[in-house]
C-alpha cells in the first residue's frame, strides 16, 4: 500500500539516489571516455571492475563506521560527494585526472552502500 511504501522510503531512499545517479553514469561513462580521451573498452572495464572489487572489500569497514557514527550522515555525505565527483568527470583535464576522480569515487561508493 502507498502508507507502507512511504514508510519505507525513509530507509530505501538513499539507495534509490545513489543507484540512480551511478547507474545512469555507468550507461554514458564508456560513450564519454572513448569519445573524449579515445580509451579502450577494456580499459573502461578495467576502471568498473577495480572499482567493484575495492568496494567490495571495503563494505565491512565502511558498516563498521557506519555502526560507530551515524548511517544517516555517513551516507548524506557520501550521495553528495558522488554527486559533485561525477560532475568533475567532465572537467578532467586528461585521463590521469579522471584515474584520480574514479578512484576517488570508488572511495566514496564503498561509504554511500549502507
């Protein structure tokens, strides 16, 4: 019913944004790299997979904080540090920069997963 789902969006909604936003940049990130800096697709992946894989192992510390502080501002500050990283991807100088902001990112995503 809308009563339980608007309950429910208190909790959910955090996830829904951070998947809308970092969905809708894996979509157009290979278009923009292969069209701006010429990079390979393998190299793209290579850029999704590291990312997913230092997530992974860094999901356990990054609850562990959450435990210790509170989730809510964890993950405010997170979605809005994706945000702001994802928008400096255009601004990039060259792909050494963007390396450093998708590190970054990955960082950040690792904390926005709670």
């Amino acid at each position: 019913s809308l009563s339980e789902y608007c309950q429910n969006l208190k909790y959910y909604g955090p996830s829904v944004i951070r998947r809308a936003l970092f969905f809708s940049f894996m979509i157009m990130l290979p278009l923009y790299l292969t069209t701006k800096y010429g990079v390979s697709v393998a190299v793209i992946g290579s850029f999704f997979s590291g990312s997913a894989i230092f997530t992974t192992f860094a999901m356990p510390f990054t609850g562990k904080l959450a435990d210790k502080f509170s989730a809510r501002y964890i993950v405010l500050v997170a979605l809005s540090l994706m945000g702001i990283l994802i928008c400096a991807f255009g601004y990039a100088a060259n792909m050494y920069h963007f390396a450093f902001l998708f590190a970054l990112e990955a960082i950040d995503d690792a904390h926005a997963r709670e």
